[in-house]
C-alpha cells in the first residue's frame, strides 16, 4: 500500500535514524558514568588478586 509513498518512506528513515542516534547516546551516557573494571581514576589497572595465587 505505501510501497511508492516517498512521503512515507522519508519519515520512517527519519524516524529511524533518530532512534538509532537515541540508543548511541545513551550508550555513550552509560560507558562514561559507569566506571571500567579494573581501573582506578588514575586510569591505571589495578592488581587482581586470584585465589590461590598467595602460596606462589
């Protein structure tokens, strides 16, 4: 039925784009207010300390 509505098609390619941009920025907002695993504010990586690694 919409198949030749240009109309249509441009606003659904719009309304796709901004909805990938949305999921791309939230994505950005949540690596940059969790903190990485394994790194201190320094940005410098900690020692793990595995279990079992005392007696070595």
């Amino acid at each position: 039925m919409f198949g030749n509505d240009s109309e249509f098609l441009l606003s659904l390619h719009r309304t796709h784009a901004a909805e990938l941009r949305a999921e791309v920025a939230a994505d950005r907002l949540a690596r940059a207010v969790s903190p990485r695993p394994g790194r201190t504010w320094l940005g410098r990586r900690q020692q793990t300390h595995h279990t079992g690694d005392e007696g070595r």
